[in-house]
C-alpha cells in the first residue's frame, strides 16, 4: 500500500490490536517530552490513581508555572473524578496536600489571582468534599483550619460551613474555644478580624439565631447587614422580629446620618465604590469595585470579600446565582462560574451556556446539562424542538464517548426511546440524525393512528 505523506493513517492504525499500538506510542513518547508529558497528565486525570496523583505532585515542584499548573489541574481532574465516582478510597490527605502545596507556591510567588489561584479554591473545594465523604480527626481539620484562618497569608478562602460535616461538635468546639480566646485578649489587627468573621461563621453553622443577629447588630449599619437580619430571623419562624428590625432600618435609611468630610486620605474611591457594591451588589457595582481597587491596589482583599457577599446572595435565588456565575465569568474565571451554576442551582440557560463552553474539556461535567436540555427541548412537542433534541443527542453521544462511557449512552437512549416511543417525529429525527436506535425500536415501527401494525406479505412473482 502507497502512504503519501497526507493520508490518513487511522483507518490502518484501527486494525491494530492494542498492545502494538500502547508500544508504538510509548516509543514515541520516549522520543518526545512533549508527548509523554500530555500522555503522563492524561494517565493522571483518567486512572483515578491516587498513588499516581501523590508521584505527578512529587514531580510537579520542580516544574515551571506553566507545567506545575497544568499538572495541579490533572490532580484536580483526578480527585474530582474519583469523588463524583463515590469512591472508597481515603481522598482527604491528597486532597489536603494538593492545597497546601498550592498555597507553598503561591506565597512563594506572591500571586493568587491568576489560574493557579483559581486551582487553589477548586482544590479547597475538593478538599471539604473528600473531608465530608471520609472524615478525618475533627480536632486536627480545626487545627489545620485555624493555622490557616490565623497564620497563613490571607488564603485560601476558607467557609467553615462547608467544613461543618466533617468538623462535628468536637471540632466546632475547638474552633470556637480558639476563637473565644482571640476575642478575649482584646488583639487587634488581622487576628481580631479573623475571630469575628470565624465567629460569625460558627454561629451560621451551629443555627445560634441569637448570637449570630447579636454579632450582626453590632456591625455598622448597612443595607446588606440588616437584610441579612431579616433573612436569619425569618428563616427561624420569628417573622414578626423580622418586620420589626425590617421596619427599623427603613427608618433609619430615611434619617441617614450626616456624611463624614471627604478628603483623598479619609475617603478613597475604593472606599466609595466599595459602600456602592455593599448597598446594591451587582455585576455593574462589582466591576466598578474592581476598577477602584486595581488602581489602588487594594483589589486581592476587596475580591474575596465581594464575591462572599455574592456568594450569600446566590444561596437565596436561581436570579442571585446568575449574578454571581456571570460576575465570574466576566471576571476571567469560567471554572468558578461553572461551580458558581452547580453549587446555587443557575437557571437553565446559563448552565447550557457555560456547558456549551466546558464541553470540550470537561465532557462528563455537562453530560447531566446537556441531558436535561434534551428533556426540555422534547416536552415542547414542537418539530422543531425535536430536531435540536436529536442534534444534542448527537452531541451527547460525542460526549459520552470522549468521558470514556459511551456504554452508559446507550442505555440512556435506550431509556429515553423507550419513554417517548410514541413521538413518532421525534423518532425519525433521530434516525435522521444517524444516531443507531436499540433494536427493540429498530425491529418495528410504532403501529400508525388508524392503520394495521403489520405489513401485507409480497406475493412471490
């Protein structure tokens, strides 16, 4: 057979069996680095090997910023994976080296606002998923907790309430105990701040309605705080405290007290722009933020408090996590926005959106997505809603089989056929778009309205 140097070589390479091919590729790769290190990160990513992950971690500190991200992502992919798979395996203590190892480089290199900063909270993420899946001693995670709150350079970004599973009583109680402690000195500085924000988050965990509205009543007065307020109290049943502390901040924003003087030292236009966004959080208000505070310098501390404020927004409405998905997205960080549209529950469309753009990458991450919008295109019982449910059917099977699953396609559409049977159009549309139907559907045709199930037999001629 005459090769030219453009043909295609898959046809020939398919009638290979396996092992020839894995030494084929391995020869190749033993002749070229970039290769072998694609291949190592994918056996990283897919084998769900978790003594694999501690050796490309092992391997990853010697690395440039460049490959030490992309193999932090592969242990990310890793645990994920084994995580969403129910996995039995004990995920904490890599999942806990992979932060710490992140924060070592990011205090090494002074930076957390880059792509490995967003490693870093999807790894803090997984962390208190694999905590939560096998938990460990309650009082060490309390104390890896406060080494971080209290000692380490302002991240990661830590809410004790994704933590709270796996802390118990018992490290609740040796947070709080610390905590109380801190208060108790009367310090100031970035360790009294730390105590009142980690005391804050305990009374939200432990369901303390009084102490958590005791601790917010004595914050300045702001709009967000006193809703806040209302919030905590109605979601006790204490509805008429809630109208009343709502009816006393109405008063009080219609008799505002009387604006301090504002010079450039006392009252800076991050300052300013900051009482905006906390008045009236937004996408616009966020931005505005973000501008002030670059040129300032001041944006790494106001983000992480902005996007808190946004996240609790979003725990309230499908319209608040939009909000906050798309601040993400706009803000350069489509991973956060993704788990911005997972974690709050975004509306429908923004989660195909952002599927639409993650499919490529992450195939099994959007299959459930992609799934429900066929669901959805199918109950409109519109020809051409069935049409585009056939295409993302189509899609889905791509999908499916770059996740490496494309047995469970199969069963998904045998079930899915089976439920809409009798959509006769949506049928054809199928077979239109060249996607094999099970054979139990294939053998015969849903018998037409009015007319015999079974056909005539052909008299021999």
């Amino acid at each position: 057979m005459r090769v030219s140097p453009h043909s295609d070589l898959r046809p020939y390479l398919r009638t290979l069996d396996a092992e020839t091919l894995a030494d084929l590729l391995h020869a190749q790769a033993e002749r070229d680095p970039e290769l072998r290190h694609s291949l190592e990160l994918r056996a990283a990513t897919q084998s769900g090997d978790v003594s694999e992950a501690h050796r490309l971690l092992d391997t990853a500190v010697t690395d440039g910023n460049v490959e030490y991200t992309a193999k932090i992502g592969a242990v990310l992919d890793t645990l994920q994976r084994m995580l969403d798979a129910g996995s039995r395996a004990d995920l904490a203590p890599l999942a806990r080296r992979t932060v710490d190892d992140i924060s070592e480089v990011l205090e090494q290199s002074g930076d957390h606002a880059g792509d490995l900063g967003d490693r870093l909270e999807r790894a803090v993420e997984l962390y208190a998923r694999a905590c939560a899946a096998r938990p460990p001693d309650p009082e060490k995670l309390a104390d890896w907790i406060l080494e971080v709150e209290f000692d380490g350079p302002g991240w990661p970004v830590l809410e004790l309430a994704e933590f709270a599973t796996a802390l118990g009583e018992r490290g609740l109680a040796r947070i709080k105990s610390t905590v109380d402690d801190v208060l108790a000195t009367g310090v100031s500085g970035h360790r009294r701040d730390v105590a009142e924000r980690l005391r804050e988050q305990l009374a939200e965990v432990r369901g303390d309605v009084d102490e958590l509205v005791a601790i917010l009543s004595a914050k300045p007065p702001r709009v967000d705080v006193s809703l806040k307020i209302v919030r905590v109290l109605r979601a006790a049943g204490r509805h008429s405290e809630a109208i009343a502390h709502a009816a006393r901040a109405l008063t009080h924003d219609k008799h505002p007290p009387e604006p301090a003087s504002r010079d450039s030292d006392s009252d800076s236009e991050t300052t300013r722009r900051r009482r905006e966004f906390d008045d009236r959080p937004s996408r616009e208000t966020y931005f505005a933020l973000r501008e002030a505070a670059q040129a300032e310098g001041k944006w790494t501390a106001q983000r992480r408090a902005a996007l808190a404020r946004l996240r609790e927004l979003a725990a309230e409405g499908v319209e608040q996590a939009d909000e906050l998905a798309r601040v993400l997205l706009e803000d350069g960080r489509p991973d956060e926005a993704w788990r911005a549209c997972v974690r709050f529950g975004a509306s429908p469309q923004l989660k195909l959106e952002l599927a639409e753009q993650r499919a490529a990458e992450h195939p099994a991450e959007t299959i459930p997505v992609f799934r429900e919008h066929v669901e959805e295109l199918i109950e409109r019982k519109d020809p051409h809603a069935y049409r585009e449910a056939a295409r993302r059917l189509k899609l889905l099977r791509t999908l499916h089989k770059r996740a490496e699953t494309a047995d469970e396609f199969t069963a998904y559409l045998a079930a899915l056929v089976e439920t809409h049977r009798r959509k006769t159009r949506l049928i054809t549309e199928i077979r239109a778009a060249r996607i094999a139907l099970p054979k139990a559907v294939t053998a015969g045709t849903p018998p037409r309205a009015g007319g015999a199930a079974t056909r005539t037999p052909r008299k021999a001629s």
